[in-house]
C-alpha cells in the first residue's frame, strides 16, 4: 500500500509539473529536480552495469515554461572514482513520438547499445533522455533543438540528485540525437554553467535541413517516413499555422496522422514502396514549405566554447556531405572541430565501427578540463 500511495503521489506532481510555466516563475521546480526514479527493469540495462535507474525530472520545455522528461541513468558496477563518475550524455537516434517509442521503454537500439556498454565498461555513467513528451503526458515537438539541448544538459543535473556522479560531463549524439548534441554544444554554457560540459561528439548526425528535405521534391523518391513525423509535430507547434491537409494526399495523411500512434520501424514498414508523388499533392511546393517551418531548428553556426567532433559513415543514406558541410561552417566561425569520414560504415554499422574511437574522443575531451 505505501508503494501504490507513493507511485500515487508521484503521478499527481508529475501532472502537475506538466502544463507549461515559467521558468523563473516563484515556485517552478529546480530544474533537473527528481520527481521520480524507479529502478531500470532488468531487461533494459546495459551489460555489465552497476545500479540503474528510469527517471523522471524537470526540465524546459520547447515552449519556454517547465516540463517532465523521463530517462534512463545507468552507474558501471563497482565504486565510483573520487569525484564521482564521468558522466556521458547520450541523443538516442529517432524512434517516433508516441509514449511507446520512448527508449525507456524500448531500451537502445542494437547499435546504440554497443557504444553505451563501451562506455559503461570504460567507467562513465550513461544518462539518456527520453525527449520532451515521448514517456510523458505532454505531446512532443518533434524537433526541436532547444528542448532537445536542455532535456539532454538537466538528466544530468538529475543524475547528480540520485548517484555519485562528477560535473564533468560530455554530449554524445546519434542521428537525430546528434542535432541534440550539438544544439547542447551551443546551448548548455549559458544554460548551466555550474556543470563542466567538456565537448560534444556527433555520430551521424541530422543537418544542413534544406539539402536534406529537398531529396522530398522529386516525385518518383521514395517517400521518406521522418516527414510524416515532422508534419505531424509541425502542426502542434506551429499553432495551427501548418495543416498537414493543405500539403498531403488522403493516403499521405493517413500516414501523418499514424505518426502519433506508430514508432518509427512500423511507420516504415507500412509506407514502405510509396514515392513523394504518393504522399503529397505537390512534393515540390511540400517540400518547401517544410524546408521553410525546419529552419529555426539548423545547428546554430557559432564559435561553440567547448571542442566538438563529428562523425559520419560514407555509406550512409544520410549523406556525410552534410557533417562534413556543417563542421566547416562551424570551424569558419571559431568552434574547434574536427570531421572523421568512417570508410565504409552506415548509418547502423557506425556505432559499432567507432565505438573505440568515441571513447577515446570522449576521454580525450574529459582530460582538458
């Protein structure tokens, strides 16, 4: 019974907690605040981990107020060092925006989960955010590089409340988790400064959104499952402003609006064979206007204060070109970068192929400060 009044408890400020407010209202939450943790069911942890936890925690939503995020934080098995465990920050790769996609649920994909356990055996904690309102109440932005940054920069806070982990922090992202990363790496000195973020490193990952969304103009392209994701999100956060039905076919918006209900490899598996011509009413106009709605969420090209390394496969369908395109940008206005083609490697094999590497990387980093 005091666990059910507890669990009770836990519910009714988390829907609290949820309606957005200002975040230096009197009385909003400590950001990066434990509403709740539970203990990670054994199914999801990591191999070879210590103590491991799902979390829920306060953090900023894309519409500037408060929100809840849900997490995971995993600890390596033994004693942590003096100063607590280094702690890596990980953007999981894109799965979808229904509560069911959230990796909290689903554990890591395969090849994420080969480098968490890489650097889970090389001593790090690995903390790794759901992303507003994928586990949660809320309904999710989508992208939003914002929210991403700071739901990625306060699960550490989070962690620092539950176990003993160092300030000394790093951002690592995959795919869409790579924006996130790096969205972080512009972001997180402002937005905490008394944590010791010492760099960034993204792993494939989404930029550069108008080359990428002009792939959609062609008609006889394959119709790419992700849009039906963004137009879905877009109308939620665009206030009405964007209407799916004003850009899609009837069989195209059916597909938007399963977006809400379907993780990412569902969604794929039914779309799978249709073109932009399917989709859309005209792919090339569609694809302008989310080329237009996407561009507040590019990588802000800034000198970021901390190094950052980028990593991309050569086989990937998403084009390398556009890490590389992207680290120079940032490399032009004063950020310390550095871009490391894998020969060979997709967007799933890159994980396993670099995960020595991105240890270093990140030991490289932590050992600066």
């Amino acid at each position: 019974m005091r666990l059910v009044r507890a669990a009770a408890v836990a519910v009714g400020v988390l829907l609290a907690v949820m309606p957005a407010m200002p975040v230096a209202a009197k009385g909003s939450a400590a950001l990066g605040a434990v509403i709740h943790s539970g203990p990670l069911p054994q199914e999801l942890r990591l191999a070879g981990a210590g103590k491991a936890w799902k979390v829920w925690y306060v953090s900023t939503s894309w519409r500037g107020g408060q929100t809840v995020v849900t997490g995971t934080l995993t600890l390596p098995a033994g004693r942590a060092p003096a100063g607590g465990w280094p702690v890596v920050s990980f953007g999981h790769g894109f799965g979808g925006v229904a509560d069911a996609c959230a990796q909290s649920r689903t554990g890591p994909s395969p090849w994420e989960r080969s480098l968490q356990e890489r650097f889970i055996a090389a001593g790090y904690a690995v903390a790794v955010a759901d992303f507003e309102g994928i586990g949660t109440p809320a309904p999710s932005p989508g992208v939003a590089g914002n929210a991403e940054a700071y739901n990625m920069t306060d699960i550490v806070r989070a962690a620092r409340r539950i176990a003993p982990v160092a300030r000394r922090w790093v951002a690592v992202g995959y795919s869409l988790g790579g924006h996130a990363a790096l969205f972080t790496s512009a972001l997180t000195a402002a937005y905490a400064p008394r944590l010791d973020h010492a760099g960034t490193i993204a792993l494939a990952p989404v930029t550069q959104w108008a080359a990428l969304i002009a792939f959609g103009r062609d008609p006889a392209a394959p119709a790419q499952p992700t849009t039906f994701y963004s137009a879905y999100t877009l109308e939620l956060t665009s206030g009405g402003a964007y209407r799916a039905a004003d850009w899609f076919t009837p069989a195209g918006l059916a597909f938007v609006r399963q977006a809400g209900t379907l993780c990412i490899d569902e969604l794929a598996e039914r779309a799978a064979g249709l073109t932009n011509a399917d989709v859309f009413t005209d792919p090339a106009a569609a694809a302008d206007e989310l080329t237009r709605r996407l561009a507040p969420q590019e990588i802000p090209i800034a000198a970021y204060p901390e190094p950052v390394r980028v990593a991309h496969g050569t086989a990937d369908t998403l084009p390398a070109v556009l890490s590389e395109i992207t680290a120079g940008q940032l490399a032009a206005a004063g950020t310390e970068v550095s871009y490391t083609p894998v020969p060979g490697a997709d967007h799933f094999t890159l994980l396993p192929t670099v995960a020595p590497d991105v240890v270093h990387w990140a030991e490289a980093l932590l050992s600066d400060r």
